[in-house]
C-alpha cells in the first residue's frame, strides 16, 4: 500500500495519490509492514509518531520525500503579531495550551554530566528569525541591554581541560527571554534590526520531530527530508536519549538523505530507552554517574538487550548541522549499526550550554559499529566513543576546524582506526586502550591518558553479553603506518599532550611487557597489571615537525618539508599533500588482521562485525594498496604537491566499508 502526504490534503481523504492525508503522522497510524508513505513538498509542524513498524530488512515501511520535492518537517509554531515594547525589543504573550505536556521555555536543559551555566538555568526553548536560532538571555535585564554574556559558554577549543570563557561579537545577539505562568508563556526579543512582524519567527514547541513513543519499532526508512527546530533534551548515557529523529530503542532503521538541523540538543538519536535509568545521579546523588552507567548496561541485558533486539541502524548521507549537543548521540541502542557518508558540523559551537557529552558523533557501547566517509567539521569535538567500543571501526572520516577531532575513552578495544585525515590542532585523546591506529593523516597533537579509576564491562566477541569488567591500563595499542606531521605547537606544562610515537615511550614492547610481569610473580598478581605499562605496537609511521618514533619502533622514516592543506571545493574537499622524497619512495609492512593480533583484555580480534579479516588494502578513496605501501591513507604519492579530490555521496557500498 503507498500512502500520500501533502499540505494540500486532508486526514479525512483516502490517503490516494489524488486524496492525499494532510498530516504524516496520520498516514503513521495506518501504515504497515510493506508499506511506503510518500509526503510532498511543503511544511509540515508535527511530531510523526509511528504507530508499527516493519517485518525486516526485505519488508520494512518507507517513509519518503515525493520525487523531486522537498517535504520539511518542523518542531515549531510560527509566531505573529508581536507588540513592539521599545528598541528592538518585542513581546508576545502565548496560551500554554499550544504546547501541550510539553512546554520547552519551562523546562531546563539539565541531567547528569550537564556542567555550565550553573549562575542561570538555560531552557529546552528556542526563537528562530527567519531560520536563524537566536540566545536565551540570563535575565530580561540583559535582553534590554542587548550584551552578550561572558560566561556560560565552555571554549573547548582550549587544547587540553580547561574551561575558558568567551565573548561573541556584538553582531551575533539575537536574544530572547520568557516567562512561564500557569495559564501563558511570555516571551520578549530583541530582534535587534528586524520587524518580526514582517520576518518568519518561529518558536520549538515540540520535543520531537520523528520518533515512536514506543519501543519495539523495527525496521523503518525514513529519507529526503529536511528536520528542525525540536526541543530535545539533554540525553547523557545515564538517560532517556530522545532525539529529533530516531529510532527509539528498536532495530534495523535506515536514516538517510535527509537534512536535519537546529535540535536543541540531539538530532539523530540511536540511544538508550528510560527504562535502563534516567537521571539517577543528578536527580537523588545517592552513587556517581559512572556507577549508574554500569547499573544501566546490566539492566539493558536483563531487559533483552541483544542484536536480535535492538540496534543494526544505518545512518548516511545525511546533512546534520546546528545542535546544541550532539549530531548523533546513542547508548547500547547504536550497537552493529553503520553511520556512513554524513556531513555534520556545527555542533555545540553556538555553546549556550556545555556538558561531558557533547560531539558530532558522541556513542557509549558502540559494539561493532562502523564510522566511515564523513565529513565532520567545526564541531566542539569530532567523535567521542566512550565505553565499550569494541569492535568498533572508524574509517576514511574528514575531520577538521574542531575542538577536537577523536576522543577514545574508557574502552578495552580492539577498535580500529584507519585511513582518517584529522586535521585540527588537537588531534584527539586516547583514555583507552587496544586501539588501533593505521594509515591514518594526523596534523595535530595527542593526549595519552589511562583510567585506573573505573572499571568498566568488556563482552563477548560480536556479542553484548557482558565478559566481565576491567580497569584501563593504557596501552596496548598499534600505531602502524601513519603520517604523523605535528605542524602546530604542542601546549607547555602537559604532561598527557604529545604527538604520536614518542609519546608511547613510557609503554612497554611485548617482550618487555612479559618479562616484567613474569619477574612480579604470581604472588603479586592483579598489583602488577597496575605497574607494569602494557605493550604497544609502533612501526613503519612516518614523521614531520616535531613528531619522534616511539624508542623501539623499526620502519619509521623522517618525512621533513611533508605539509598538508585542505579546501572546501564545489560541495567537496580539495586535500594537498606535499612530501618529500623520503616519504614518497618509502615503503612499509602491509597491515592485516593477522598482524594486528588481539588486545589483552577482550582477547578479540581487530575484525569485521562479521568476524572476518579487515581489508586494509583500500584507501581513503578506494583505491588498492599494491604489496608494499606507503604511510598515511592515500595508496600512492609521489615527491612534491600531490593533490586529492574527497567527496562523502555514494562512494563505497557498507559492504566496501
């Protein structure tokens, strides 16, 4: 059955091509298993809830833009006849009833890891001037003066934990402030040079734009459309994860093609259902948010959590910009899935609110995910794995003009990451361990850290059943066959903060790993683990600048006067990449599964989410990597500028990837 949406139509119709519903979320209630709801073009302000799902990959239900038109779907009102109050202020007075359950300007962005402001209470509520979102001022106060605040924002483009307020230009204080009662919701603006009731104001009123109240349903499309303005919550991995679009805590969606911007905190949601626990640390403190995240991994398997359940998402070809928090966020919900060939910039740049979980693509349990072909870009921070990334792959990614690029965090690996380009100052942080770093571009500078505070869950191979649990040690890492150019300056006084190579100095080799452990004994068994750096693996990198090899690495070269530069060209990107003779003629040891062996704790290999080899012979663009190579993820290069065109559509099949 192909049901069809249009402005012009009426939820009394048939739903036929020439009797089209007038709503989406109508054609949601009747649509099944099989079938396809077409929307035309238009706006559409309403929260699609599906009511089913589908039956499996081969017979999902399609939720899609009619050909060659552009249906929007928005989490805001428009908003008219505003009363001018004086200057560029303006006031509108709102019954609450337009908001329903759900009134976003008297609800606080809060919930554990959430951390500044903390001298005022920002809200789930936004004004947007002609698409535009605008601040929520500290006080009315503040509105009138038209001053934008200097505190509240957390600058992480600082290159290591410090918070460091800013300023935004005068130009950029579009400000708005409201007051909630019990029967209206008032808001005042300054719209500073513009006449709202001449311009397109709009306000969030709903908390999503796509995405079941209910668990459980599989298997849905959902592509070409654009999505914004929803009122999303602040969504930690000790929480319910609403987020403008998603699948909530279901299986086997396919999100794609679609542009969705202006999520007040999350856009794209693979995450975590309320029942695994919401809150619990900042709501009671009666234990630390770690422990409840531990609690919640538990609880999840108690309650089914499995690849039979949930999970196996596809994300791709999305344009993902302008949220608050996180482009994609998830928790146990993103497990086997596959986020490929997105755009996604611009997260928590606007920086009204700063959290412990904020990135483009920030994932807790990510088991057998794979991260490949995206372009990130003038993000706070890249893409943040935090907790069980095992099995996890990211690969042939852009990253650039962010606060950080990658950040690895409390993880026993194997976790790949190959033939990546990272190109912002702050390279990324690695508080992991049994990672894998091969034929990557890395520009920047690394922090290295361990985590002997937490123990976190390690599972089965392929599996989300929980192994056991272990501290991070650090180490056990392989860093083969990189291009490491340390072109920036490396911050003084830090002792975590290096470049790759020489910063794994302290860690040990294999043979030095096992003989010291064998000298501990075995009276002394779980201690020494604490005292004797694990093993690494460094071999065949090549570096520039400031970059050294690590004490014991064979292979290495020194590639002087090698310097990179990106633009962005014609929708894509134009990368040049000037070496020298030694770098262009230099050869290194083909990386393989085989090679890369197991980490320690996990004892699992560095495979595919099917178990078998990786095929690292494919580069950044596809191209073969013939017998012996060359460092970086480029197959080929030659002495002097070598020039490669990056595009992010269609480029490799998940098959390929």
């Amino acid at each position: 059955m192909i049901y069809y949406v249009s402005v012009n139509g009426n939820d009394k119709n048939t739903g036929g091509v020439d009797a089209p519903f007038r709503t989406i979320n109508h054609a949601a209630q009747l649509a099944v298993a099989g079938d396809t709801v077409r929307v035309g073009g238009g706006t559409y302000r309403e929260w699609v809830d599906p009511r089913n799902g589908g039956e499996g990959e081969k017979c999902p239900i399609i939720y899609e833009a009619v050909n060659g038109e552009r249906p929007i779907i928005k989490g805001s009102e428009q908003v008219t006849d505003w009363t001018h109050v004086e200057g560029s202020v303006w006031k509108k007075m709102l019954n609450n009833a337009m908001f329903g359950d759900w009134n976003p300007f008297a609800l606080e962005v809060e919930g554990d890891w959430y951390v500044i402001p903390q001298e005022y209470r920002v809200h789930l509520g936004d004004v947007y001037i002609n698409g535009r979102s605008m601040y929520e001022a500290p006080s009315l106060e503040a509105l009138y003066k038209a001053e934008r605040r200097t505190q509240g924002a957390f600058h992480t483009t600082a290159p290591y934990d410090k918070q460091e307020y800013i300023r935004y230009p005068d130009d950029t204080v579009y400000q708005w402030y409201a007051e909630v009662g019990d029967e209206n919701t008032t808001l005042w603006c300054n719209f500073r040079e513009y006449d709202p009731n001449r311009e397109l104001v709009e306000i969030n009123v709903r908390k999503c734009c796509f995405y079941p109240t209910r668990t459980g349903i599989n298997y849905i499309i959902l592509r070409g459309f654009e999505i914004a303005h929803a009122a999303t919550p602040w969504a930690p991995p000790t929480a319910d994860q609403p987020g403008m679009v998603g699948p909530h805590w279901s299986r086997g969606w396919v999100i794609e093609n679609n542009h969705l911007h202006d999520a007040k905190c999350c856009a794209v949601s693979l995450g975590k259902d309320e029942a695994t626990g919401h809150n619990l640390h900042s709501r009671f403190e009666r234990k630390s948010g770690y422990q409840y995240q531990q609690e919640a991994v538990f609880k999840a398997i108690q309650l089914g959590w499995s690849k039979d359940t949930v999970g196996s998402h596809t994300v791709r070809n999305n344009e993902i910009h302008d949220c608050g928090q996180c482009g994609i966020v998830g928790h146990l919900g993103c497990v086997f899935s596959h986020i490929e060939h997105n755009l996604i910039y611009n997260v928590n740049t606007k920086q009204e609110f700063w959290g412990h979980e904020v990135a483009g693509i920030k994932l807790h349990a990510a088991i057998d995910t794979v991260i490949g072909n995206n372009n990130i870009n003038n993000c706070n921070l890249g893409i943040w794995l935090d907790w069980e990334a095992q099995g996890t792959r990211v690969t042939k990614n852009v990253f650039y003009k962010n606060g950080r690029d990658l950040y690895i965090e409390i993880t026993h690996g194997p976790c790949t990451v190959d033939n990546n380009i990272l190109l912002s100052r702050y390279g990324f942080v690695n508080k992991a361990q049994g990672t894998a770093f091969v034929h990557n571009l890395i520009s920047g500078f690394t922090d290295n850290r361990n985590d002997i505070g937490r123990s976190t869950p390690y599972h089965y191979p392929h599996s989300t059943q929980v192994a056991a649990t272990a501290f991070v040690y650090g180490g056990d890492d392989r860093i083969m066959n990189n291009i490491i150019l340390a072109d920036t300056t490396l911050p003084s006084g830090i002792d975590f903060l290096g470049f790759l190579g020489s910063q794994y100095d302290k860690f040990t080799t294999y043979e030095e790993f096992r003989e010291k452990i064998h000298r501990c004994g075995i009276v002394r068994d779980n201690d020494k683990f604490f005292e004797v750096p694990q093993a690494v693996w460094v071999e065949g990198n090549a570096y520039a600048g400031k970059a050294r090899p690590f004490r014991k690495e064979t292979g290495h070269i020194r590639a002087e006067g090698a310097r990179v530069e990106l633009t962005e060209n014609n929708g894509g990107l134009l990368l040049k990449l000037t070496v020298p003779q030694a770098l262009a003629n230099a050869q290194c040891t083909p990386v393989t599964t085989e090679r890369l062996g197991k980490t320690r704790i996990t004892e699992e290999a560095f495979e595919t989410p099917e178990g078998d080899a990786i095929d690292f012979t494919r580069d950044i663009q596809g191209n073969i990597r013939k017998g012996d190579t060359v460092a970086g993820p480029f197959a080929s290069l030659h002495e002097g500028e070598n020039l490669f065109e990056l595009s992010f559509s269609d480029i490799f099949s998940i098959s390929d990837i």
